[in-house]
C-alpha cells in the first residue's frame, strides 16, 4: 500500500490516503500562475508548503496568502536550472517540516515562434534547462526524502508534450522530455511506494504566455491566446491537486486532450490540424 511514512521532526504520523492536511510539500514556479494557484489551493487544505522560484519578493506575497488560507509556508528562493539550488530547496523544507511527502514540479518557461524564424538558439537551451532539467534536478534530491515517506511526484507537463504544436518546437520538446523521463522513473520506483503523476495541461490563463520567448529571445510582451475562452490557473490548480491526492497516473485536462490520445493512433493528421488550428485562433 502507499501508506506514508512518520514525520521525523514532530513524531506525527503523515497524512493517510489522499488527505495532504499537515502533509510537507515543495512547489516549484510556486511565485505566479499555476504555481501560485496550486499554493494556495494546497494551503486551504492545510499543506506545509516549501515555495520555490526566483522571485523572493513574489514568492514572500504567496506565502502571506497561503497563511491567509490556514496552511502553513516556506520561502526558499530557487533557480531550479541550477543542480545546488535544488539540492538546498530541499534540504531546507526538509530541516523546516522534518519531511518531504510531496514535489510537485511545475517551473516553467514557453517560447512562441515558428522554427524558421528563431534568430537566437539559445532559447533551446534554456527551455531545457528549466522545463527538463528544472525538473530532473529537483526530482534528485528530493527521491530519498520521498521514498522515506513514501511519497508523492508531480509533474505538470502539458499536451504539448504529447503532440506536435507550432510555433512550439522548444516549448514541447522539453515537455515530451519530462513524460520520457517520469513514465521512467515510474517504472524504476515501482514497489517503493512513492507515486509518480504526470499533468497535461491544455492552454491556462498564465503569465508564462506573456513572458515567453519570441524569434529573437527577448519575452513577447502579449499574450496570443484569447484569454477569456481558456481554463483559468486556479481551475488547473484544482485538478493538479485531485491528482495528487487520487496518486494518478495521468491526468488530461481537456476534452480535446484525452480524445487526441486516442484520435491520434487512427488519424495522426487530423491532431496535426487541429493543433495547427488552435494555435492559430489562439484557444
């Protein structure tokens, strides 16, 4: 069963089953959109949070609201594409809490630009360092304080990770590696009683949209989307944290998602078009 270790610092048993009350939880891109949504959707449940990104003043108002909401929370400002970063993230949630029965990693950066038109290679590395290996890094200091607790991984792709998207070739290669790399762990951690749950967002209403990398690397500034006709960051939130709880396999958050799975082994085309199309309409 996955039933959770004792809490080595106060000597409470963690929480049972799907209840994350009192449960210690690190949270990367905890600072703004989805991150934050998940912050405070976990601190109404009563969560010990660990918030990480690089914004300390950001991360500081998050942690107020999140206190606000009856959780509790700590502030470690983190740059996950750095390997020592995330090594002191969770070393320090775990001198905080005296546990670690969560990670949920979702830190991340887009770009927006047909192939073609990228002037500035450079924004392939540095989706991978922060979309793949702002993943890989955290998941590796964290893996023994989760196995200890017999924990609980999290990591919030996106459909782009399970299909081409244009203007996307960046964005979604690094979201294909991080299912590559956790459907492989699964696997290997498989007995040991920690969970490992991959997210699929479709489009959410989210900063990452503005900040994103156009053709010559410097942030659009805009977002593209219409952003009214997109799920909202705290809707996401929600089913981030259900999945967590339920330890899902696999959670799809759109209709079109979970029929383009299926849809795509019989006519690969038609998801071609229909992700072509909704990059086009911006929905």
């Amino acid at each position: 069963m996955d039933g959770p270790g004792a809490d080595r610092m106060t000597g409470r048993p963690a929480p049972a089953g799907g209840a994350v009350a009192g449960s210690s939880i690190v949270v990367t891109g905890a600072s703004q959109g989805i991150g934050k949504a998940v912050c405070l959707e976990l601190a109404g449940r009563g969560a010990r949070l660990t918030l990480a990104a690089r914004d300390a003043a950001a991360l500081e108002q998050v942690a107020a609201a999140c206190r606000e909401r009856g959780g509790e929370a700590l502030v470690v400002p983190t740059d996950v594409s750095q390997p020592g970063d995330c090594e002191r993230l969770v070393r320090q949630a775990v001198a905080a809490w005296g546990t670690l029965d969560a990670l949920v990693n979702n830190a991340g950066i887009d770009m927006i630009a047909r192939f073609d038109e990228v002037a500035d290679l450079q924004i392939f590395e540095r989706l991978m360092r922060v979309n793949y290996l702002g993943y890989l890094y955290p998941t590796y200091y964290a893996l023994p304080e989760l196995r200890r607790s017999r924990g609980r991984l999290v990591a919030v792709s996106s459909l782009a990770g399970m299909t081409g998207v244009p203007t996307r070739t960046g964005y979604a290669a690094s979201k294909h590696a991080i299912f590559g790399f956790f459907d492989s762990l699964r696997i290997e951690l498989a007995g040991t009683g920690v969970s490992v749950t991959l997210v699929a967002p479709d489009f959410v209403l989210s900063e990452i949209h503005r900040r994103a990398a156009g053709p010559d690397g410097r942030p659009l500034g805009r977002s593209p989307m219409q952003e009214s006709r997109i799920m909202t960051a705290d809707q996401c939130a929600r089913h981030i944290v259900k999945a967590l709880q339920n330890r899902q396999r696999l959670r799809i958050l759109s209709l079109r998602g979970r029929l383009g799975r299926y849809v795509r082994l019989i006519a690969p085309g038609l998801i071609d078009a229909i992700a072509a199309r909704a990059v086009r309409v911006g929905k």
